[in-house]
C-alpha cells in the first residue's frame, strides 16, 4: 500500500471517506487515555496536521503510547468524517509502525519557542508551524514569479555569481579566491592575483542587472532570479550578507513600461500566494500580523500611485517636524518618508520617479532637467520600498559623462558600453529584494526569519 | 500604437492577416535593389526573424536602405500572408524609424563565426541563431523544472550559497572572505578568520545537498536549484567553476522512489521542451547534432534500465579490449563505459546501481553487503553520466563510521548527525547538472556554449 499525501486527504476528504488509506509523517503531538490516544501527524505536505486516533485493539497499543514526539511513523486506518468535530475528519488506526524513533531530547516539544531560539536549530525550525509556513509561501512566491514571467514570454537569464567587475558594489563585495590565504604571493607588496583562480581579483555579484541588460537587447524581455551578496557590516533586521533578487529587464520600454510591468507583478504574487497558500496566509493573518489581509488586498485592488520625487519632497517638507531625519530636495528619502508617503498620503503602493542624479547609480538615464534621473522607487505601506529601478542610460556619451563623474572605473566595463554602440535601444528593469517580498507577504519582522540558513556579520551556520 | 510581440504573429498570422501592426526589434540583414528592399527583423521574442519589405513609397526609403546591421528600429506596416513564399508572411513597410543606430563596427555582419570567438563576445553572441536557441531553451528547461516539481507539490529550498562547512568540497572549494588580501592579520602564522566577516573561514558551496535533507525531513519532498561552485583547475569542455544544479531531496523514499522520480523529471523536462521550443530544436536537430530528435524521443518513449554495477562490472569487463581504461570491480566507471552501457548494452537511458563504499561519498547508505552503497547514476547515451544521487545514510552510528573512516570533519556537520537523532527517517536524492542537462538537449558539445557567461580557469568577463 502506498502513502497518501495529508495534502491530498485535506483537499478531497470525501473521496477517501470510510476507505482505508496510508498516512507518513511526523509525530507533531502525541497525548493519551488508558484505552485510546491521539497523534497529530505532520507530513509536511500540508500545514494542518491529519488527526490519528488509535484504541487499544492495537497489537502494539502500548508501545504506540510512549513514541516519542518527533519520531516518524507510518499509519494505515480508516479515514472518518467527523462533521461536527474541530477538524474535518480523522484516521482511525488499524496499524501504526515506527519508521524512525527520536530522542527524547527533540527540541521541539509543545511549548512555544522564541524566533531567537529557534534561528539557533535552523536544521529543525521547518518543522514549526511558523516556519512551515514561511518556506512554503516562499517556494510558492518563486514559482509565481517564473510563472509570471513564463506566461509573458520572459527569457529567465543567469547572471554570473563569480564576476570581476566591481561597478556597482565597491566596497561592500566578498571577495572569491583560491589562493593559500596562509601563503599569499606579493607583487610590489600588493597581492598577486594573476596567480588566482581566474588570474584577477573576483567578487561575489552584487546585482545581476548589467549582465540581464545584456540580454534584454538580445531578447527583449528578461529576468533573472538568483542570490546576491553584501558584506555590509550591519546587524539590522532587514540586512543579510546572502539575498535572492529578482531584476526582470525590459528593451523598447521606458520608465513606465517598467511601472506597469512591477505593478502587475507585485499583484500577481501576492495573488497567487493567496490562493494557493490559503492556510499559510489565514495563519500569518492570525498570529503573526494582524490585518496583513487587508494590507495585501489593499495592494491587490489599487491602481497604484505615481509621484515625481520633487512633488514627494514638497509634501514631506511640510511634515518635516514629525520624522527624525528631515528631508529636502536632494537627501535621500528614509524608510520613515517612503512609509509616510505610502501609508499616509496615498494609502497605496506608489511609485516615486525621478530622484536626484546624486543619490542614484551610474546607470539610471539622466532627464532633460540634468539633474534628476528616469528612477523609480516602489513604496508601499508597512514597509517602504519594495522595489528600486530605473530607465537605463542608452546614450554612450551620457553614460561615460556619469561614470567619469562618479568614479567608476571603465575597464571592465567595456561590453557595457559597447552594448550602447550596437542597437542599445531605450531599456529599463528595476531589482526585487525577495526576501524582502517575503517578509511583505507574511509579516515576519526579520530576514533571519525568512531565508533557510541566513549569513550575517559572524553568522554562516549550517 | 503599441507593438506586437513577433512570436504572436508567428503564432497566429491568420490573426494579424491584412491588418496593420506594428513591429520592433532588431536587423538581422538587410538588403536592397532600386525601388525596394527587405528586412529580416528580430525581436528577441522568436527564433525565426520576420521580413519586412520596403518599398521607395517610404519617405525615407533612401536613409532606410543605409540602416546598419544590428540597429533597432521600429516598422508600421501591413501583415501579408504569403503562403507560396518560403516565409509564412512579410510585412509591407509604411513606417520604419530609427531607434538605435549600430555603428558600423558591429561585429554580428552576415558571415559565420566560430563559437571560439562568439565566446568573446558573450555580451553580443545571445544575438545569433545558434546562442538565442540555446538561451531560450536554457530558460524553458529551467521552467519545465520548476513547473514539474511544483506539480508534485515539492517545496523549493533555497540552500546557502556561503557555508562554513567543507564537507563535500575540501581542497575545491572557493574561498570567500571580506578581508584585506594585502594585509591579513595572522595569528600563529596563519590567518586570523576570527577577524573575518563571518567569524570563521567561509566558501563558495558545491552541493546543497546536506542542507536540502534539512528540509526533505520537514516537508517531505523538496528540490533546490542554485549555483554551485568548484575551483577545479581543469580546462575542458565539460568542466566550469560555476554551474547550476538541481537537488531534490525525498523523504519516506528509498532508491527505487529517486530513480522513478529522475526518470520521470528527465522526460518531463525533455518533452516539456520539445513541446515549447519546437523551432529552435528544429535548429539543433538540423545544425548542431543530427539525430538528437531520435536520441531525445528515445529517452522519452523508453522505460529506463537498471543494473547493478556488480554486475554492469561483469560486462565491460568482457570488452575491456576496446576501452582506454580497462575495469575492474571496485574501479570508478568512466565516460567510455557509461556510454558504452547505455548505447551498446541497453541502446537507453540506465541505472547502475549499488557502487563500491570506497568511489562514493560519505552519506551514501551503507548496503547489507557492507562493501557497496545505495548509490545510483544515471547514464544516458549520447553523454555517460546525467545524474547521480543516492539514497542517504539515515543511520547514526553507520553515517559516523564512515565520516570517520573518510576523515569527514565533524565539527561543523553537528546539525546534519543530529537530523539522524530526530525522526531521520529514510530518504533519498539526487543532483543534475543543470548545463550537462542542456549540452544533452541541444547537442552543444561544450559548457562554455550553455552558460550565458562561463567562469573558467583564468576566465571571469563580463
């Protein structure tokens, strides 16, 4: 006989109705009478546990008594409606077989534990509702967006994760080598990478944009989704030194093609995850942020706002007495003003376009003014920004103009450029942080909490 | 007027017949007598490029007819079925603008280039015929693994691309770090990674394996797919430094449930392709590997084999004359024999079975024979050897033995021993080489050719 998944028991209990089925998992709970108990088995298929009631008309009635919890067993019963009880229904055990006993040190007995403990046995959290739960809306909302993408005929592109161009993250990259640390060769005392791995210094990617720029004007329509990295020394709930993105590029688009596209994406997801993590959203919207529903659906159903930085200055301006970091025009907009803007003044998500030259990448296309570039922020409320991007610099005298100016050295950068000489059409794509997206998505507080094995300053366990 | 994306008018031209429609993309080649001229254009969206007559009616007719090569541009005009042409359709210019002038120097004119120098320029190559076909089918292959997985309700894991543990990769690891290469701080002579960003020596990983049993014993059935890394010094056609891998990871499953699940994902993802990127298979099976649609249908219509390797030894041992390499029980199989297995004895894909401890990794499961462990490869033919996976030792005291035995350092590996302690029940994998899986379905012969931008000894552009 071979297991039914809980997940399929749950979605049509009718059809197993007084059959007999085969049930595997985990013992979540495990409490007992003296002729009868009950186990809440987990198969990690579903988040809701299958109730099995077993009566000592087992053979091995006694031994059952005492499994451990944690441990994972195999049950044949019948499967019982049971209409008027909590749950839907519950297998009625005919069989109970230990497959593998745990000791009774599992850490994971009833009581609550705090998110703090529980990142220390990150090999054993997935087996917590919470965590259940988030990975599963986690692998569910990276399926959205390659479906998403899929169905509009985006090319998904890899990126490099080993690069040597150091364009956008000087400073803050890890660097990749294979020399003996212990023993590194000199030239003119500096260290001598023509004796790396790849004969020069290399670096762990910040962004994969550049390379995704590439193929836009191959293809048109593109995106990648693949981890990042920044070895930005700051222990804050939001950073991680190891992060996925998602930076969908767009050719014969501008700036608002780019709107468009993020805004149906972002509503997309949320959608899908919605519908397709019904029991994992219900639980988040219970107990880890009251009113995430409407803050998503809230999403959902707006057409969201648009507003030039300059008008977005004036109105903060105005409120400048509330905030802790004052704006004007030319500062950089805090996560205080993005959720101000957003929650406050719009009450949706909204777009903020066209920032200041000076506190935006080399990249992003100047506008007419010379002094704002075709940007754009996703702000929305209850966090900030969501999503950054712009319109691209196609112009190849406009573009070495910025990287004069700001310092960025152009020698490997030169594909770049040349990308502006052969039909570099006007282009644009913007970068999604995920894990930002699922912090959105669940209402967890803390990007530990949302990636598997996080790395952080002093922190690459498991 | 908003233009229309080329595949849909390859899709439908019925559709489009008569009507006006607007185009953009990129010239392919362009020629021209007196009172007329044709353009193949491309956007990016479809392998085949759609032609664009232009006649002197076009107040531009004599600056159109100087557009360089590789120039974006955009075209009104009407569609026209042309169903005696060898093209199913042209389209009759009545408007064609400029939008991004190639320079002259634009490397992609008519002629042929090697893949040699397209290597070069890998910020242009996804340009050609040959490179967007490979792109496009990397991307729906990439997909049709996603979409298969989901189908059976597997969690996409995301395992950490920076680990501290070395367990599977010691001496080809890439090493990450953020410190001053010029000026390590040592302690006892050697360098201080007390003083590094994570405290502790950290590297790029080669499998996510240990991490994705992690999640196999929460939810059951899961899969990653990543980047992987190995700083092998080896300069071949099938050897790169980064490389994606697909791991999935099943719990409750021993290795008659992986082989199934292999055997099943592999025809998914090949018919999966066929299916969605017909011309562009077309391309491969007419210019690159004749044959290939024969070699691919074969894979699908055919139930895999399996032997044991005891007894896959038996036979080539018998025909040891016609190998480089001759074997013997206990010797590791090479190319030559998989291939002769899978082409000469099974004429199919096949599994061997069942390999000697001492050519397998640690967490293989140790046999009743206690001299072979339930390892399992997959040969196809055409290419040896596409997956290899094994079912896991579950068994603490046997898993420690052998990390003792192989000198697995078990520091580190805490979390993966105490999986065993705590409802560690039985469960298997496996991993595939992403790019070997795309060399095998469009016949490319080097992974320099299925990687947008390989990273190879000495080589990190772009």
């Amino acid at each position: 006989m071979k297991a039914t998944d809980v997940r399929d028991l749950f979605k049509s209990p009718g059809k197993y109705s007084d059959k007999e089925v085969m049930v595997e998992g985990w013992i979540r709970t495990i409490r007992d009478s003296k002729n009868f108990g009950f186990i809440e088995l987990n198969d990690g298929t579903f988040m809701k546990n299958v109730q099995v009631v077993f009566e000592n008309n087992l053979s091995n009635f006694d031994e059952v008594k005492k499994y451990p919890t944690g441990s994972a067993i195999t049950v044949k019963g019948n499967l019982l409606l049971t209409p008027e009880a909590k749950q839907l229904f519950e297998i009625k055990a005919t069989e109970i077989k230990m497959e593998a006993e745990s000791e009774s040190s599992y850490p994971l007995q009833k009581k609550r534990h705090s998110l703090e403990y529980l990142r220390t046995i990150a090999h054993l959290r997935p087996r917590t509702n919470t965590f259940a739960a988030v990975f599963r809306v986690r692998s569910l909302a990276a399926y959205a967006i390659h479906k998403f993408f899929n169905e509009r005929g985006f090319i998904y592109a890899h990126p490099p994760i080993i690069t040597a161009s150091d364009a956008e993250g000087a400073g803050e990259m890890f660097r990749v080598t294979a020399l003996d640390l212990d023993n590194i060769e000199k030239l003119d005392g500096k260290t001598d990478y023509t004796k790396d791995f790849f004969g020069k210094s290399a670096n762990l990617t910040v962004s994969g944009q550049l390379e995704a720029e590439i193929f836009a004007l191959a293809f048109k329509n593109v995106y990648t989704f693949g981890p990042t990295f920044r070895a930005e020394n700051s222990n804050t709930s939001r950073h991680a030194a190891e992060f996925w993105m998602i930076e969908p590029e767009i050719a014969f688009a501008d700036l608002n093609d780019n709107m468009q596209l993020a805004e149906d994406m972002v509503k997309y997801v949320i959608s899908y995850v919605m519908e397709n993590a019904k029991e994992e959203m219900e639980f988040f919207n219970s107990f880890v942020e009251k009113g995430l529903f409407d803050k998503l659906n809230n999403v959902i159903d707006s057409e969201f706002g648009k507003i030039d930085y300059t008008d977005a200055i004036e109105i903060l301006k105005k409120n400048n007495d509330n905030f802790d970091y004052p704006v004007q025009w030319g500062t950089d907009i805090q996560t205080e003003h993005e959720r101000y803007l957003s929650e406050k003044i719009f009450g949706k998500p909204v777009f903020v376009t066209n920032y200041p030259k000076e506190i935006k990448a080399f990249y992003m296309r100047m506008n007419e003014d010379n002094k704002t570039v075709a940007a754009m922020d996703l702000l929305v409320p209850g966090i900030g920004e969501l999503i950054g991007g712009s319109q691209r610099e196609e112009r190849l005298d406009m573009l070495e103009k910025r990287m004069d100016e700001m310092g960025i050295e152009k020698e490997g950068m030169w594909w770049y450029m040349e990308l502006r000489k052969y039909g570099g059409v006007k282009h644009a794509g913007y970068g999604l942080g995920f894990e930002r997206l699922i912090m959105y998505l669940t209402g967890m507080g803390n990007i530990r909490d949302v990636i598997p094995f996080p790395r952080t300053p002093k922190n690459a366990e498991f």
